[in-house]
C-alpha cells in the first residue's frame, strides 16, 4: 500500500490523472478496514502495531559505525 501511496504523490507533483491509482489506494484501505472489522468481531481486542514500532522492532546494524547505530536509537 506504501508504493501506492508514493506512486499517487508523485502523479499529483507531476501534475498527471492520478484517479486510477487513487481509487485502487482506497480499495486496499477498504478492504484493510474490513478486515480489521472481522478481527474485532471475532474477538481480537490486542492493540494492532502501528508503524513506530514496528521500527522500534527492527535490529539495529552495528556493523558499519557504532556510534550512527547508538544514535538511531
């Protein structure tokens, strides 16, 4: 959805008919919608990870310099 998303910027920077694109962003949003509507009605009441932690998840690379990877933290 990401790639839609920055594919529909970037139409709209350029100045181009965006309406296809656009309209299929919507669709995955929909359906996105409605599958977190299922969930919930079968129960699910965990609080869903938003994109701040999914980057807190990820590993941080100490390979390269130690110090760019202290400050990412």
């Amino acid at each position: 959805m990401a790639d839609i998303e920055a594919f529909v910027r970037d139409l709209i920077d350029r100045d181009r008919d965006c309406t296809e694109k656009a309209l299929a962003q919507m669709d995955l949003r929909r359906k996105i919608n409605m599958l977190i509507g299922e969930w919930k009605a079968a129960g699910g009441g965990d609080v869903l990870p938003d994109v701040r932690d999914r980057v807190r998840l990820r590993p941080v690379k100490t390979a390269g310099n130690p110090l760019r990877a202290i400050a990412r933290r």
